[in-house]
C-alpha cells in the first residue's frame, strides 16, 4: 500500500522499538506509544489512550488496524482487518484474560469500525453468524506472500535435503506447534504412513511450540519412526522458500484457519499439497490440493500415501539391453503402476515404439521436461536398489551389472 501510493503520507504506530525494514517507504512516519501491548489491559490502554491522542494530534483521513482492534473513544474513522475469530471456535485453547478481552470488545470494535475488511469468505461469515456484524460493512481481501516463494531448482532441491534429510524425500510443515494446528494428528498419520509403506520420506516441522503442547510432545513421544521426525524450531525468512519449495509435499491439517498463508506459498513453490476440508482451507487451496478431514488419520495418511513422487527417472540405452531384459522391466513396471500409489518407474527416453513402450503403454504422455545433470554410478547404484525395493523384486547381480554397463547417460526427468 505505501509503495503503490507515494502520494499518500502513512504514519505507523508502534507499542516498541520498531524495525527499519517495517519502514516501506519515505512516505512513513513511525511513531512508538507508550505502553508494549503484552496484556489485555495494556491492549485497552493502548488503544483508549495512547492512539487516541495520537490519532487527535496527527489527525489522519483514516485510522487502519491490522490486528481487528481500534480506539471506542476516537472519532477518526476507522477500518478494521480481521484475520480469524478462533477464540469463537476453541475458547479453551485462550488464556481467560484473552477470552474475556475478546468476548467484551471483539463486537465493539467491529460495530465501532467504518468498514471491516476480512482475509477470506470464511471469516466474513464467521463474523456475520457469530458476531451479526452486517454483510455489506464486511469486505474480504485474500492474503498475498513475498515474491520470494518460488520453485526451487534441482541444485536448491539437493542442497536442502542433504543438510535436513541426509537426501531423503520429506514431508513439510510451518507454523506454530499448537493443538489447532493438529501437529499431533500429523505426527501420528505420519508415523502409520511410515509403518504401512516402508517409505523413505522424513516429517520436518518448522516453527515454534506455542502453548498447550502436551498432545503434540505425547505424540511424538509414542511415534514409533520418531528418528525420522525433525523439529526445526524457527526457520529463518531466507531459508523457508527453500525448505517449501524443496519438500515432497507441504502437510497443513489445522483443525482452524481464518486464511492459511502457508498454503499460498507452498503453491508459489508448486509443490504437492495436503490442506483440511474446513474453516477456510478449501477457499485458500481450492483444486490445487489434496483435501482430508483433519479429525481423521486414516484420511491423513491416505493422502500422504496418495502423492506421487516428483521424478522419472530416465535410461536413455533401455533399446541396448537384451529383448529378455527389456520384457523383464516392461513386465515388472506395469505389474508396479497397476498396484501401488507410488511412482518409481524406469523408463526409456526413446519413446518411439520400442519394446517398452509396447509392453507398457504409451509413456510418452509421462514425460514433460529433461534436466540434462549426469549421476554417477554410486547414485545409479542406489536408484536400482531403491526400485528393487519398491517394486518388491530382486534384481540378480548379472542384471545390475548389465544395466550399469548398458547406460552412456543418465537424466533425472522432472514432471510439470
């Protein structure tokens, strides 16, 4: 807003010493009042006070509070945002102090306010059944990310799981560790997924533990897999495009959102997505997502089975190998795709119709771009192995020194 209105003076109130990044342009004033806002008390004192007279001094068009707060006694009109009314949904999950706070003055404020701008259709309605704020004073405004959220590279994709993961696939969250956001529901769907499949994949969980953490540490406490459960803890503005967009897929089961912006940037990423069919998640992640019911982990671990992995992996000599062998793959691939929810599939870049191709369908359709970056044998080695494991056969040594004999280049393909 400040930058694309230079003609417009804005002037920030803070309640502590404030950040110069917080300062978008030469069209900002900041000013720090007196007193931090650190209890409901002070929170009413802040507003009934200090930004009252602040609001007299400087006299402003308009008075905007981003946290659905505002002053009862200022006569500056005011327009309000309003990201969630969840102490409506869990009262037990706010302190007394809070939920009385809220239960007092959330209507004020709202009835006090010129206009109420909401971050999604959910809270807009939340407000007009539970609070009877009327529906024409409401205006919803979808939340945006930094442009920073992007698709990682394949180089950023390597990186990343190397330092996190020791290179194995995994499974993201971010945000708080806190009952509504269901980290315990994941932890457990995660921990049958694992136990059921045999897969690989890790569960990293960023973000700090809030309050009310006893049915989280429980569950990570009785997951059976817990090794392969990361908490990371804070992770750093630079660091989490790149955790994102270098997942197998981003998990948010909340129990509650009034808007979910960690599931538009796992969409900037373009990585898979697994959200809950409630609140506004659906409204957020519309058909670019997996939708489960969050009070159902059999539901949760269906969908972590559900997403394909991300890469084909390409022999361009498969037509060298014996016709025997290449009957033995094309068999064993169709037998493969037919009965498993993973996709791990050797396959020949030569799509013509060769032996593959006849025996196993039409691949050509599977295949969207090549990334020419060469593996060695050590890395190739490990691919057959893994394919053993997941297509639950055996290759003879003969074989694997036949196909590693066999290959002049070797891609990694990646799907759109």
């Amino acid at each position: 807003m400040v930058q694309n209105h230079p003609e417009d003076e804005f002037i920030f109130f803070f309640d502590r010493a404030y950040k110069e990044e917080f300062i978008y342009g030469k069209n900002v004033t900041p000013v720090v009042l007196f007193p931090p806002t650190r209890h409901p008390i002070l929170i009413v004192t802040w507003f009934e006070f200090s930004v009252k007279r602040a609001l007299e001094k400087y006299q402003p068009d308009v008075f905007f509070s981003t946290d659905g707060f505002c002053s009862l006694r200022s006569d500056v009109r005011t327009v309000v945002l309003v990201h969630d009314i969840a102490y409506q949904h869990f009262p037990n999950q706010v302190s007394f102090f809070i939920k009385k706070f809220y239960q007092n003055f959330q209507h004020r404020y709202l009835q006090k306010a010129a206009q109420v701008i909401t971050v999604s259709h959910f809270v807009k309605n939340d407000l007009v059944d539970k609070i009877k704020i009327p529906a024409e004073k409401i205006h919803v405004a979808h939340n945006g990310c930094t442009s920073n959220f992007l698709p990682a590279s394949d180089f950023v994709k390597k990186e990343i799981k190397e330092k996190y993961t020791k290179g194995e696939p995994y499974f993201f969250y971010v945000g708080a560790v806190h009952p509504r956001k269901n980290v315990h529901g994941l932890i457990s769907a995660f921990d049958l997924f694992k136990e059921k499949t045999n897969a690989p994949h890790q569960l990293l969980i960023g973000g700090r533990f809030a309050w009310q953490t006893g049915e989280v540490k429980t569950a990570f406490d009785n997951a059976k897999y817990k090794n392969d459960i990361q908490f990371l803890g804070f992770v750093e503005e630079e660091e989490l495009p790149k955790l994102m967009g270098s997942a197998f897929a981003f998990v948010y089961v909340s129990f509650f959102e009034g808007f979910g912006l960690p599931l538009l940037e796992a969409m900037e990423c373009e990585v898979p997505l697994i959200t809950s069919n409630i609140s506004s998640m659906p409204e957020v992640a519309q058909d670019a997502a997996i939708l489960v019911n969050p009070y159902d982990v059999n539901d949760i671990i269906d969908a972590l089975e559900s997403i394909k992995f991300d890469k084909y992996i390409i022999l361009e000599d498969f037509h060298y190998l014996k016709e025997e062998t290449q009957k033995y793959f094309a068999v064993e691939l169709k037998a493969f795709h037919e009965n498993s929810k993973f996709t791990f599939v050797i396959i020949g870049v030569w799509l013509e119709q060769n032996r593959l191709t006849l025996l196993n369908g039409d691949l050509a359709g599977r295949v969207y771009s090549i990334n020419a970056d060469r593996w060695i044998d050590a890395d190739l080695t490990k691919v057959i192995s893994e394919g053993e494991k997941m297509l639950n056969i055996e290759f003879s040594d003969e074989t694997k020194i036949e196909i590693l004999n066999a290959l002049s280049l070797f891609y990694i393909c990646s799907l759109k």
